[in-house]
C-alpha cells in the first residue's frame, strides 16, 4: 500500500518527490534531466544519447568498469534513455542500497569523467544501435513518422544519425553535459520502502549546491509532406499513421485514451479485429498514444505483404476513422477491466512507480495518486467517450510508407 506522495523543491531548482511504498523491500528512483534529444544541433544528430552513454563512462573517484561494477554490486537494475524532452535515469534495488545509489549518480551528474579514450567506443555503440534501426524496417517507419508528424525538433529520433554521430567530438559532449544536464527543470521521483526525511536530507546533501544554468528556447519548424514513402527492397510493406490527439495534461486526457483502447487493447479490440482477424490483411497492427508537454498524437503501425498493403491501409484508415462514430458500453468494460489490472500491477513496481511521478510532475505539476487515476477510469462512460470523439474525429492524418511501392491516399484524408 502506498502512502502520500511527497516534494520538495530545493532552491536551484530540481524537485524531489517521493511515494513510500511499506508493503515492499525495495526502493527505485527516476531522474529526469532537461536534455532531451529536441536540443540536439542540426548537425549533431545523436548528441544527446551519445553524452548519455558517456556520462555512464566513470565519475567521481570511480572509472567507467569501477562505476558500473560498484552498480552492479549494489544490486542495481539500471536503464538510461533519451526523450524529445528529457535523458532519464533510473534504477531498482534493495531498499537498503538505495543511498547508496543515489550518491554513485550524483557523481554521475556532478562530476562525471567524460574520457576522451573512451569516445570511439561510445561512438561506436550509437552507430550500432543507428543500423539496428535501419535494419528494422518497422522501427525505422514509426521513427519517421513521428519525426513527419510533430514540428521538428519534436520529432527527431534520440538515435540520431550518421553524420551527426560520426562528427561530434569529446568538446561536443563535453559542452552539451555542461549546457543540458542542469538542476533547474530536473526531477527525481523515489518511490519504495524509505524514509522521507532522510531521503530529503542525502538529496540536499548531494544536489543541493548543484548550479543552475539558464534554458535555452527551442524553435519549432513546420513538419513537411503529410505522406512519405521510402523505397525498400522487400516482400513486406510497413504503414505508419499518425493524427493528434490532446496531451496528457488535458482534462480530455482519459477519454481519448478511452478511445484509442477502444481501438487497439488487446485481441478483443477494433483493429486487430476487423484489420487482421476478419480480414486476414496483416500480421500486426496496432495504435498507441504519445505526449509532448503541450501536445499529443496517436500513432498506429501495421505490417503487411506488399500485394495487400494498398488494401490494409484503406481498411485501417477506414476504422481510424470510424471510431468517431461513437463506441459502445461492452467495448468500455472490457478496456476498464485491462487498465485496472495495469493499474494493480503497477501499484506492486516501485520502479513503475518512480516513473509515474516524476512523469506526472512534468507534465501536470503535480502527481496523481492510483486511486485518484481509478476514479478516473471508473467515471469514464460511452457516452462522454462519444462526446469527447465529436469534437476530436481522428483526422489531419501524417502516413508513412516502407516498401517495394508507393501507395495510393484516399482523397480527404491528409
């Protein structure tokens, strides 16, 4: 059972907040930090993630084996990604060793390494996971059609690109570390078995001094073609489509999501229904929901063969569409009945958890309990679904294509 929620805001700016979690030993935490892939130069594609590896290479007293093996002996499962918006940290263990932790990252943050010896390396990490994406072709049409859908640089991918990782030097990194990883703007959300007050007191302790430094704004650009298509080699064909949606700090929030479970959430659910079981057109399909801070979208994927692939677009499009029509109350038992169950689980996951409320701080200022998030999910109802899909039909569709041909839009759609 989870407690209260609680923050503190420490003078430079970085936010702690914390969900003591009695019913579990273990204890996990997420750091947000403003340097998200969305300020990454145009001509240092990857930057972001590439000082995110780096940052991993040593700190402190500790060099780059010694860093990960202390992480290691602590009991620690970590992960780092990168985001438009944030690179985020995050890790579980023992409750005991949480402390522990934390201080390791402070180095991290405070007084990372950076080694010059160690930058061919990283380099060549980032240009491995770049050609793992070009040799996916799924992954490589919903990157793109994210980076087609919002304005640029929201939509550009973390991986980067090529020449942006095959150019950027030690001093590229070395001055986006210094730029980007701030306290003002960053958020450390701990949720598990701890103590308040002293978790508040190591934060202090170890970021309290840590010097801001001021934002630099970011200029939008106006996305381009609403359909692109890239040419690829293959007996399958990829398709991406993409419409907005409101973000998750609006108060439509939990309709739309409504909508979109109504559409793909689980075997039970509109697309994989009418597109792959009725009409055996794909062998995946799916939509999910994405949010940026003041915007949202759906994105919805499917894989076909290239000789049913103008077919499978016209029919997904078709029930895109058609769920603005309305959904019916058997439809919504179903989809609350899977999210209560992610809500339980989640509710078990300290880690799950650390994230949750370093999320919802972002975008909301604020955070929400899993009773306040099931009462929201129980007053969902048809009808303020209908209601709510009035007045957002899916439409302004983005569409990306990988494969042997082009495809055919239906007219009205982009």
């Amino acid at each position: 059972m989870t407690e209260s929620i609680l923050s503190h805001a420490f003078p430079n700016g970085l936010m702690l907040l914390g969900e003591p979690m009695r019913s579990v030993q273990s204890a996990a935490f997420t750091l947000l930090v403003p340097a998200g892939c969305a300020h990454d130069p145009p001509d240092r594609g990857g930057l972001s993630s590439f000082t995110c590896d780096m940052a991993m290479r040593g700190a402190g007293e500790r060099g780059s084996r010694q860093f990960i093996l202390d992480l290691d002996n602590l009991g620690v499962e970590h992960h780092e990604s990168v985001s438009n918006s944030h690179t985020s940290f995050g890790g579980a263990t023992v409750a005991e060793n949480l402390f522990a932790t934390l201080t390791l990252y402070a180095d991290m943050l405070r007084c990372p390494h950076l080694p010059e010896d160690q930058l061919e390396s990283s380099r060549q990490v980032a240009l491995q996971e770049l050609c793992a994406v070009e040799d996916e072709p799924a992954q490589k049409t919903m990157l793109e059609l994210r980076r087609r859908h919002y304005p640029d640089p929201w939509g550009q991918p973390a991986q980067g690109n090529r020449e942006g990782l095959e150019t950027t030097t030690i001093d590229d990194i070395r001055s986006h570390f210094a730029r980007r990883y701030r306290p003002d703007g960053a958020i450390l959300g701990v949720a598990g078995s701890f103590d308040w007050e002293p978790l508040k007191e190591l934060a202090g302790k170890l970021l309290g001094d840590w010097e801001p430094c001021p934002a630099e704004p970011i200029s939008e650009r106006v996305p381009g073609a609403r359909y692109t298509h890239f040419a690829y080699d293959s007996n399958q064909t990829q398709i991406g489509i993409a419409y907005p949606s409101v973000p998750y700090r609006d108060g439509d929030y939990y309709q739309a999501r409504g909508a979109l479970g109504v559409l793909s959430g689980g075997a039970s659910a509109r697309l994989f229904t009418e597109v792959r079981e009725r009409r055996g057109l794909c062998y995946a399909v799916y939509a999910t929901y994405h949010t940026l801070r003041d915007r949202g979208a759906v994105f919805c994927y499917a894989g076909t063969s290239a000789d049913r692939a103008q077919q499978t677009l016209g029919v997904t499009l078709g029930e895109l569409t058609r769920i603005a029509r309305g959904v019916e109350d058997h439809e919504l038992k179903r989809l609350k009945a899977c999210i209560k169950s992610a809500l339980i689980m989640q509710q078990e996951s300290s880690s799950a958890r650390s994230s949750s409320i370093a999320r919802d701080w972002y975008h909301l200022g604020r955070v929400q309990t899993l009773d306040e998030v099931g009462a929201k999910i129980d007053a969902l109802t048809h009808h303020s679904i209908n209601a709510y899909l009035a007045g957002h039909p899916p439409a302004d569709f983005t569409i990306v294509t990988v494969g042997p041909q082009e495809l055919e839009v239906p007219d009205g759609v982009l």
